[in-house]
C-alpha cells in the first residue's frame, strides 16, 4: 500500500473532525505502536506529553521533558505512521514566541494536529501546577500557533481546564479561543453531559475530550451529538508495555512466585520516583498546595 504524505493524513483528520462520529484516539508512543494501531483500524493517534515524559525520561508528568525531546520522539512516529496522529504540545513549551518555534518543529515531525494548553507551565515559584495563564495570553498562543504553520492542514487545538474554572470561564475561553482561530478545542475535566452541553452549545468549531475514561461521558453517539470528535480516554497501551516489560524481566529472574508483583500504576509510581521531585518543588520552589 502506498505510503501516505503527512498531508494526505493531516487532511484524514480534518475529515475526521467533519464527520459527524466521535472516534477514540489511539496511544501512540513509539513507531511500532504506530504501526500497530494503524494496522488495527484506529482513525487516529495521540502522543501524550505524559506518556513522551515517561517513555523519555522516566520521569513524571512534571513539563521536565524539552522540545526537541518531544520533536525527537514524534519524529520517529512521523516517520512510518499512517494513522494521523495528534502531538500533545503542553504550553508549547514557552510563551507565544516559543509556541512558533513548537509547531514549526511539530509540523516537520508529521503531526496532524497538536492541542496547546492554557496552563501555566512549568509550575512557578509559589504557583499550583494547574493554575492557568490569561486569556489574552492563551489568544496570543493560538494567533502565534496560526502564523507558525505552513500547511494549512495542519489543525490547531487549543486546551483549556474545566476541572479549575467555573463553567462560565471555560465557555468565555474557548469562545475565544475559537475567535482567535482554532481549529477545534480540547477541553479537560468535563464531568457530566450537563456541564458539556452548556458548553458545547455555545461553539461551533470540533471538540476533543481528555476524559481519563469517566464513566459518566461514556456514550460515544451522545458525545458526537455534541459536537465531539476526538475522545482521549488515556494511554492504557503504553502503560501495559510498562506491565509486560516488567513481568517479563520477572519471569526472566524467576521471580514469578514472589508477591512483588506491581500493578502498572504502581510500576510508573515506583520508577518514576515522583517523591523526589515534590520534595525538590518543595524545597525550591515554594510550592503551594
């Protein structure tokens, strides 16, 4: 089959985001992975900013991971992917001037899409890792974002947080986040149909949910009714490579029977070391709970 051009696929997910269908996104951390999801008739794939920190670094989801880390990573996906597949761009790693610099980068890597958040991040001294930058600041992101790109089928989504803001404050962030141009909104920590309805009426560009597998969004054919294309329900796949590594090791030292037998949450909580890097927070950055 002949291979596609990252265009042909940036154009399979434009179509996406315009068939009236909400379609699942694929964990795509590694070239293979890619393949495999391709191959197993996944529409599209993501490449989380957590799972890229982990497949990295070994390192929790703490904005440690650098650009050209990341690029590095989506690059090799970029290279044999023939599924679309969405770059998890954080902050775009800076202020707006470095979010050029971000698609420029993600955009020679491949990518179909990638979403860029309203989080202040890396955390600040004496700020809380989910506090958010303005609005005006998150505008001159995406505007920022619009005029890095090249290939215009290039989607840009921009993010936001509904688990901090009222629902009020998500509705006048992606209303102008959508004013300002993007392609579709990717919106975290909706809780309930009735929280993205009241949302979801008062825009017209594509939505993209991170539900972390919330049972109470789980109706696909409700969620497309909505306006919802794109559902990030996590990156079970990644985590279960975590799983199959370590008990194959296990197996290799004989160590089957030994009731040291980790969970994959408990694996990436084990070998990330996370306590060390809240203490160094602490200790440094004066970090507020």
């Amino acid at each position: 089959m002949p291979k596609k051009s990252h265009t042909a696929l940036r154009n399979n997910f434009r179509q996406l985001l315009a068939t009236p269908a909400c379609f699942e996104t694929a964990s795509v951390f590694d070239p293979m992975s890619a393949r495999i999801a391709a191959d197993l008739g996944f529409e599209v794939g993501i490449l989380g900013g957590s799972v890229a920190s982990l497949q990295v670094l070994a390192a929790p989801d703490f904005a440690l991971i650098t650009l050209s880390e990341f690029v590095e990573q989506a690059t090799r996906i970029g290279r044999v992917a023939q599924l679309p597949f969405i770059a998890d761009a954080d902050h775009g790693y800076g202020n707006a001037l470095n979010v050029m610099r971000t698609v420029e980068e993600l955009e020679r890597a491949g990518v179909a899409a990638l979403t860029i958040e309203d989080t202040l991040l890396p955390a600040q001294f004496g700020r809380k890792s989910t506090d958010l930058i303005s609005i005006d600041e998150g505008i001159g992101k995406i505007k920022a974002a619009l005029e890095a790109r090249v290939d215009p089928a290039l989607s840009i989504i921009a993010r936001t947080n509904a688990g901090v803001l009222s629902t009020e404050d998500v509705i006048k962030r992606t209303q102008a986040y959508e004013k300002a141009g993007a392609d579709g909104i990717c919106i975290v920590g909706i809780d309930d149909f009735a929280q993205l309805e009241q949302i979801s009426e008062k825009l017209t560009v594509p939505l993209m949910l991170v539900t972390y597998g919330n049972p109470k969004l789980n109706d696909s054919q409700r969620l497309a009714s909505l306006g919802v294309r794109i559902v990030v329900a996590g990156h079970a796949a990644y985590f279960a490579s975590i799983k199959a590594t370590y008990d194959s090791l296990r197996a290799q030292r004989h160590l089957t029977n030994s009731t040291n037998n980790l969970s994959a949450t408990e694996l990436t909580h084990t070998y990330t070391q996370p306590e060390d890097y809240v203490a160094w927070a602490k200790e440094f950055m004066d970090v507020k709970e």
